[in-house]
C-alpha cells in the first residue's frame, strides 16, 4: 500500500480541465450565461417580492430566507459576468438582458408579486437554480461538458497506458478491485473474491468520455461492464486511488488479499 499515491494527482492523469475533451467551450459558455442570467433575475425577483410583503421585519425565518435569497443573487450575478466576460458580452448587454428577463417574469400572468405569481414562478424556477447557484461554477461546467459528450457519437479512446487504479469499497462485502491500463482502449481488471479467498482477473476495453472512462466486455462496445467516473473516481461502489505507474498490480493484489483474510478474521465475533 505504499505505492498509493492519493487523490490529489487525479487532474493529471484522469480529468484535466473542467472542460476536458470538449471543442464545445463556446456553446456550454453560452448556456451558464443564460443559466446564471435567469436564476439571478429568479432570485432578485423573489428577494424584491419578500421584501415588499414585509414579513421578514417580524419573523426570524422570514428574514433568514430573505438573506439566503440575496447571497444567491449575488453568486449567480457574479457568475453572469463572469461568463460574459469569456463571451465578450459588454456590461450593458447583460444589464439589458437581465432587464429584459425581469419584465417577462414580472408581466407572467398574474401580474406582480403575489403569492399565486411567486408560487407560479418557483415551481419553474427555484429547484433548478438552487442547484446550479449553490454549487461551484465547476460543476455546472463539467455538468454541460458531460451533457455535450454524452449525446456525442464519436467514440473516443484516450491513451490511459500506465494509470492504474486500487478500488475499494466501504465494507467487507464489497470486493477489492484494481484495474491496469495496459494498452490504448483496453484494461485488466483484478477482482478478489473473499467467498473463497482468490483473485479473478479479466481483460476488457474501454471507451472515454470527458466525465466517465466506459468498460466494455468486447471491444466494439458490447456488453457495458460498468463506468469510473473521472471526477470522484468512483466505480461499482468503489472508491479508487490512482498507483505509482510501477506497481505490479498482481502482487499487489496478493498482499491485499493476505491482509484482508487477516482482517477479516480479526474482525469476526465468533
């Protein structure tokens, strides 16, 4: 085990940037943009509502959820520029836009800020943008980037020669895995079986997505096995950490049985 490396060199070898493997920069740019530009409208118009009704000057959760509604404005309001500014969008054009999308919201039928037209507006709107807001503009990168590749017919096989893998999961009963990238579009998989204490091991093929590595029983893509998904590493309820690329995975895998068999029977109560 002491060739295991750690997590934080998966963006050498297995992710890149937010936007890996996409010529697409440009058209998931333009979706944020109007992703952020409507969820900031959303949230303005939902602040301006509560604060015209008045409650949040007597009760506590009321201003709570006024507050909680502003610092959302301000996130996606930032990320809105942000991303204008990647599509050289001048500020007077978001201001327009954000404009724009305000008066729409507003004039929706019924006009203003009623509880029949905030109901309205939040079964359209409040899901969603908590999602996209509340996480790291990242996310939703890698989200559209997933999104884009996933209805991409291309089929993409990344040089991974090298990169190994050790996977485990949470408990016992799930079995200890390692994978080997040993030749473009192809992998060998160990799997160690604690039923009767032995090491299976397979060789299977792989295609690459900018968010997913898809293993496959035959090579032209028959038989999907399962996907590591690049960001968390995370395959069959497993939990993998990249080896030193000098590892001899068998021998290793050996070591790990003969120490889980211990552990095993360390653990047990009778």
């Amino acid at each position: 085990m002491k060739k295991l490396l750690g997590i934080v060199v998966l963006g050498l070898l297995l992710s890149g940037n937010v936007y890996a493997n996409t010529n697409n920069k440009e058209i998931i740019n333009k979706k944020l943009y109007e992703e952020y530009s409507t969820c900031t409208v959303y949230f303005k118009f939902l602040s301006i509502a509560k604060e015209k009704q008045g409650k949040y000057k007597k009760k506590k959760s009321e201003k709570d959820f006024l507050e909680r509604m502003q610092e959302l404005t301000t996130i996606s309001e930032k990320n809105t520029f942000y991303f204008a500014d990647i599509l050289k969008i001048s500020t007077e054009d978001v201001q327009k836009t954000i404009e724009e999308k305000y008066t729409e919201m507003y004039i929706l039928k019924p006009k203003g800020y009623g509880l029949k037209k905030l109901s309205i507006v939040a079964n359209k709107y409040f899901t969603e943008c908590i999602e996209i807001v509340d996480k790291p503009k990242e996310t939703r990168i890698f989200y559209w980037t997933r999104k884009i590749e996933e209805n991409n017919e291309e089929t993409k096989i990344e040089n991974l020669t090298g990169t190994k893998l050790f996977c485990k999961g949470s408990n016992v009963n799930t079995p200890i895995s390692a994978i080997d990238f040993f030749a473009p579009g192809s992998l060998r998989t160990f799997h160690l079986r604690t039923n009767d204490w032995k090491i299976d091991i397979y060789d299977n093929f792989y295609s690459t997505t900018a968010s997913e590595i898809k293993i496959y029983v035959k090579k032209n893509k028959k038989d999907y096995l399962g996907s590591i998904f690049r960001q968390s590493l995370n395959y069959a309820n497993k939990k993998c950490e990249i080896l030193a690329s000098d590892t001899n995975v068998y021998e290793m895998m050996k070591e790990v049985l003969i120490q889980t068999k211990k552990n095993l029977k360390k653990s047990n109560k009778i």
